[in-house]
C-alpha cells in the first residue's frame, strides 16, 4: 500500500514512551509495516486499506496472536475508546489517532504484554496468525 506519509517518524513519536519503558526496537519493515522487538517477543504494526493491525509473536513462535482482536474480544473493559475520527480526516490523521488508540491500550490494559508476560496466551480464543512473510 503506497503511504503518503512516513510511518516510521509516525510510530516512533506514538510509541517513544513504550520503547523507554519496556526495552523495545522499533525498526520499519516494509513501507507500511513496522515491528516492535523485545528480547523474548515482537508485535507486528501495519496499516492497510481495512486499518491499522497488531500482532504478537513469541520469540521462536511460528504462529502468533492477533493483538487487536485480543485486546478487544478479552481485555474489553480495560479499554479507553476515543471518539471517531471526522470524514474529512486524512490517511495520516487516521493512522495517528488509532496507533495512538493502540499505545494507550497496550499501556493501560495491558503492561503485562509488554512486559512480556505470557500468561494471557491462555485466555486467547481467536485464530492464530502466520508469521508475516517480509
């Protein structure tokens, strides 16, 4: 997907704070994907034409966790929704309000995620996802 902005600035001044605290490596990957690494994990950052996308990898796991759908489907109550975006927001506009949506997620509902805890896992019924073939 031809991006009319740099998503790796755009990641990097969301997720600054969350590098600082938990040790992650923020590195793009593709035009419209990016990683996040831990020592033991990475979630996958992307944006397409449906939205913005995450998903967890263990660090020698094959198949992963969708992040989003986990957050949504499990941790429901510990989300803080913003409102919606106007209909004259811009690609960019999007992208920043829902990775921001995203860091605050993560940051709130779910330190143990990042913390790489692994105890969640057990409460994840959704499919599991192939490892992104970059």
């Amino acid at each position: 997907m031809k991006l009319t902005f740099n998503l790796l600035e755009v990641l990097a001044k969301i997720f600054s704070d969350l590098q600082l605290e938990y040790d992650l490596d923020l590195s793009l990957l593709t035009e419209d994907s990016a990683t996040l690494r831990s020592k033991n994990y990475e979630i996958f950052l992307g944006i397409d034409y449906d939205g913005i996308y995450a998903s967890y990898f263990g660090k020698d796991e094959k198949l992963g966790y969708d992040l989003l759908g986990f957050l949504l489907e499990c941790r429901r109550d510990r989300l803080i929704f913003a409102k919606i975006e106007s209909d004259t927001a811009t690609h960019k506009d999007y992208a920043v309000h829902q990775f921001s949506a995203l860091a605050r997620h993560l940051h709130d509902g779910s330190p143990d995620i990042l913390a790489g805890e692994v105890t969640w896992k057990k409460s994840y019924r959704l499919p599991k996802l192939s490892r992104p073939g970059i």
